[in-house]
C-alpha cells in the first residue's frame, strides 16, 4: 500500500433479525416445523456490515439495541481500529459508500456530527458517498446480505449464537466474515440543535452539485 492510499468502505446495515422459532420465509431445514407468525419476539438484532472493497473483506456487527446513527459510527470505528498500523499511516482518505438510510443519510445531524468527532480522533479526511434512491443494488455490501438470506434460509435462528454461526458460515470474495456482537445500548432519538448543527456544517464540504450525496469531512489540524 503506498502513500495516498485511498480506503474505500461499503456500509450498509439490514433489517433487524428476530430470535425465535420463526420460518422467516423459508423452509425449515429438517423435521421441526417453524413458526409462521413472529408476534411476541422479544430478541431482536440489528446487523451492519462494512466490505473492505480493496481486500474483500467483510465484517457483521450485530447489534443488540437500536440501529442509531451511533451504532453505526461505532461500527465504522471499530473498522479502523482493527487496522494495522501501518494501513493506517498509509491511508490518506476514507471513503465510504452507503445508501441515504434515516440513521446515515446527509442531513442526519447525530450521524455528521459523530463523522466529524471521527474525523477528528484519527485526524484522516472522511468523504461520505450516498448512493442515490433505487440504486442500491449497486452497492458491494448489498450483494453480501443477499449471501447471507441464503446461508441461513430455512434455519430457525433459535438464539444468538445460532446467528452468529450461520453468519460466519457464509464466504464473500472466498473469505468467511469477521462477526462481532454489540451488547452496547444506545438512546435512539439524538439530534442536535440548530446552533450546534451550524458548527458541524462549518466542518463539511458539500459539493456544490450533489450536496446530500458528497460530503467531505476534514480533521481538524489535518495532517
């Protein structure tokens, strides 16, 4: 990896996925014969995947709160503090890729906010690529939860560990998934107020054309 290194990310998160004796659609694999309604779930989990589009790597983070804007920034730091060092130094921009979702979209205040704070922390410009509507299935992480619905159709996802090994059975790019579970709760709700929103604006630069789908978010003191 030379110097300059573009690191561009595909993120996107999918529907929740409930915990039970539930068909979801498939067949149940064996004799045991699945729920055909969900009704009363109480274990739910939110999953939200990143592809390394270089490597090909993927990583499912699956969360057991809400899917909020800082559920998703989490995830998307835990992706860079997973990287060596070096890929670090070396990286000179973080481009991610995702489609305009409520929780991420480019007019989420928490969400750009969150980016910014980031930003900030590993002192690296991130640009934030938003597919526009229908077009999603363009998107690299798309076709992995697409692997994923066919690992684990048919299969009662009875708890959680159940999950988490079919996820990891799956194979994108030849390689199988790195698969975390997030026992962290987040409050859902969180936007910021008009003033404080002003500040986060005055760190994002929007291109004049495409202002809700290019937005570059610069560090502080950059490098």
């Amino acid at each position: 990896m030379s110097a300059g290194h573009v690191k561009r990310l595909s993120l996107d998160g999918k529907a929740t996925v409930k915990i039970g004796e539930f068909s979801r659609g498939g067949l149940p694999r064996g004799d045991n014969r699945a729920s055909d309604h969900d009704r009363g779930c109480t274990e739910k989990y939110v999953p939200c995947g990143i592809v390394d589009e270089e490597r090909g790597a993927l990583t499912i983070t699956f969360g057991s709160s809400s899917k909020t804007s800082d559920f998703i920034v989490d995830t998307i730091a835990a992706q860079w503090d997973a990287m060596h060092d070096q890929e670090k130094a070396d990286t000179s921009l973080i481009q991610i890729t995702m489609d305009n979702g409520p929780e991420s979209s480019g007019r989420r205040t928490q969400f750009l906010s969150r980016m910014v704070q980031r930003a900030d922390v590993i002192n690296k410009p991130i640009q934030l690529l938003y597919y526009p509507p229908s077009h999603s299935q363009d998107h690299p992480i798309e076709r992995c939860w697409g692997i994923v619905e066919w690992q684990w159709n048919g299969a009662k996802l009875i708890d959680v560990e159940t999950m988490l090994g079919w996820a990891k059975k799956m194979t994108w790019k030849g390689m199988h998934p790195v698969v975390e579970l997030s026992r962290k709760v987040y409050a859902k709700g969180i936007a910021l107020s008009k003033a404080a929103m002003q500040a986060v604006e005055a760190r994002l630069k929007r291109d004049p054309q495409l202002p809700k789908y290019d937005i570059l978010v610069n560090p502080a003191s950059p490098s």
